[in-house]
C-alpha cells in the first residue's frame, strides 16, 4: 500500500523527529488560493499520486502569490500524470534550501536484509548521484535480528564532516526511522530531498511510504488512507472483482492463478517480444463469475489483442475457471483471440469446457509452449 505523499508526511510527522513544510490538500483552484493566502508567501503545487518523477513529468510547480495558484491548480487538477488522474494537490511553503540530502529504509529481498541508506546529496537525480559516485552513499544492512545502532550512522556522519547539532539530528532520525520502519512493517520509508534550510532546521520536502499489504491486519493506522491512496480506476476495480492487478505498457491481458506463476510468464513473454498490458493475478478461490469479471476488467483497456491466461489447479478448480472463461468468450470477448493453459485439479473436464467455447489450449505444464501458441494465434491473425 502506497501513501500518498502528504500521507507520508503525516506519517514522519507522528514519529516526533522531523519537521515537514506547512501546507494542505486542496481539490480545487479556489482552495489552492486560498492556501497560498493562508501561507502567506510563495508555495509549490504538488500533484498527488502514487508514483514517482511528478517533477519531470510537470507535476510540481512553484508558485509566487495567490492568483498564480488558482491559475496553476486550474491546469495541473484533471491531467493525467504518469498515468494517474490528479484530483488533489499538496500546496506548501515554499522551503528557503540550504543543503539537499537523502535518507532512507528499504528492503533487499535477495540478501533478506533490511537495509538503511543516506547520502549527503539529494533530488530528482539522487539515483544518477549514487551511480556516478558510490562513494557518497553509506548503506547499511541488517538481518531482521540485528538491532541498528545509532552510533553507527553517527560515525559515518562525523567521518563527512557532520558536527555538533546536525550531526545529532541526523543519528536520531536515522534510528528513529529505522525502528519505526521495522515496527511498521513498511517495505520503503524514504525524504528526498531531506532539507537543511537556511534557518536551521532539518525538513522532510518529500516522503515515500510503503506498507507491506499483507501485514494491513496489524497496521490498522493505515487503513484509514486505503480508499484515498489509489487513484488509478483498473486497480480500484480489481480490488472489488478480488484479484491484484498492476497495469503495465503492452497490449497482451494476462491473468494467472499466482504471482510466481504470473512473473514466470511475463519473463517468457518478454523473451519473445511479447508485452503483457497487466499483471492480474487470481491466488486461490477461482469462481466461474472471478475468470469472467477478471477478463472483462482485462478488456477495458481497450487495446487488448489478445488474453493469455495461465492457471495452475490445486486448491483451485479449474472447472470453474473454465466456466468463467467460456462465459466471457460466448458473450462480451468473441473476437478476442484467449489462450489457455489450465493444469492440475479437474483439467481434463476443464479442457473440455475450454475447447466447446473455442479458445486455444495446450496441454502440458511448460508455459513456453502457451507462449509459442500465442505467437502462432497473434501470426495467423497478421499481427
């Protein structure tokens, strides 16, 4: 679950340890002048999404006086960035910088480490920063039984130059948000940039929060942002049908009865020069009506030129699965080509549910073979 970045900041601003800038969520140009009134000096307009490069993507926009706001909130409320419609902006002050950085919690799930890092350069290039000059970026990695110690960051600091009260904050937020990383079961908690203003004090500009979805049930603090936090209408809708689903650029609709499942599948699709236009997955308790409303949610993309679905069959039957496929093929996707590959509980009874409803079918367990098919079925029909 991604928050929103006034969210996150929300969020820092209940662990005590770091300021944010002054400001507030508007939804209309009216209310953006009104902010900017309020504020009393020259604020940034901030579209609120769930994804990253808003700046470069034209998303942040600073802003002088009031009427400016209004006319800036007009033209930035409504677009669609980076594929997200803006429907809410974060309108704050103005911050007078004196020093960019970055810091940051994350997880490395080849090590199974958690893993700190800061770097005394921050930004929109924070990424082209750290591949440039590795050297700027200190990383720590903890098992989940290490304890992270401040001390730790602390000598690295001083070793940078870092002295007397920054150098204290900095430990302090450095443990601090580690800690609260881990007791929050978040999968990232990143400011970038952290600012040192002109003033003195240390503020998080931006802030990105993730929370793992499957520990929601024991981070109740979060739930209150859930309905708000994801714009996109694909995603929302795919919630209510009960599978996951992630859009992608291609035009091929994929649903597969797991995610380790589904990724094998995007790889060999990938190898072949096909491009999946989703990641859908339906974990286990396939229903006739799931199959169905899955591959009508796939086809409202509307440049799908063909599904491939690719189901395994344990706890799953897969003469339900079949059921829900053939209904969507006899009623709203007879002109969309749908490859299947169905193994495992009742597939024999399944295939013959499949090949009345005249979809295209293979009949081993390789998914390079679905994939094959695909490509003859996309060939035939001259695409």
């Amino acid at each position: 679950m991604k928050l929103l970045e006034y969210q996150g900041k929300e969020f820092l601003s209940s662990l005590g340890i770091i300021d944010v800038p002054k400001g507030m969520v508007v939804q209309s140009p009216e209310e953006a002048q009104n902010a900017v009134k309020e504020i009393g000096k020259k604020a940034v307009l901030k579209v609120q999404i769930p994804t990253g490069g808003r700046g470069k993507a034209g998303g942040i926009r600073l802003v002088s006086d009031p009427e400016e706001a209004k006319k800036v909130a007009s033209e930035l409320l409504g677009r669609d960035i980076r594929g997200f419609k803006v429907n809410r902006l974060l309108v704050e002050e103005a911050l007078e910088i004196e020093r960019e950085m970055y810091i940051g919690v994350t997880i490395d799930p080849q090590k199974g480490k958690r893993v700190f890092m800061f770097c005394d350069s921050g930004g929109m290039d924070i990424e082209e920063i750290v591949r440039l000059y590795p050297q700027k970026l200190l990383r720590i990695d903890k098992y989940p039984s290490e304890p992270f110690r401040e001390y730790e960051v602390r000598s690295y600091l001083r070793e940078r130059g870092f002295s007397g009260e920054l150098l204290v904050k900095l430990s302090k937020l450095a443990y601090t948000m580690f800690e609260a990383f881990v007791k929050s079961d978040l999968l990232i908690l990143e400011i970038n940039p952290l600012c040192l203003l002109r003033d003195g004090r240390l503020v998080a500009a931006d802030a990105k929060v993730e929370v793992d979805d499957n520990a929601l049930f024991r981070q109740k603090r979060f739930l209150e942002f859930e309905t708000s936090s994801f714009e996109d209408e694909m995603e929302r809708e795919a919630k209510e049908v009960g599978v996951s689903y992630v859009g992608l650029d291609g035009d091929i609709g994929l649903i597969s009865s797991g995610a380790g499942l589904g990724m094998c599948t995007v790889d060999l699709m990938a190898d072949e020069g096909l491009r999946p236009a989703n990641f859908l997955e339906t974990g286990g308790g396939i229903t006739a009506k799931l199959l169905r409303d899955s591959i009508r949610l796939l086809l409202k993309r509307g440049n799908i030129k063909a599904i491939l679905i690719n189901l395994y069959g344990g706890v799953n039957s897969l003469i339900e699965a079949a059921n829900g496929i053939k209904e969507a093929k006899e009623s709203f996707a007879k002109d969309i080509p749908i490859v299947v590959k169905a193994i495992g509980n009742q597939e024999k009874e399944a295939w013959e549910i499949l090949r009345s409803a005249g979809v295209h079918l293979v009949y081993t367990f390789h998914t390079e073979r679905l994939v094959d098919l695909l490509k003859e079925v996309l060939t035939k029909r001259g695409e």
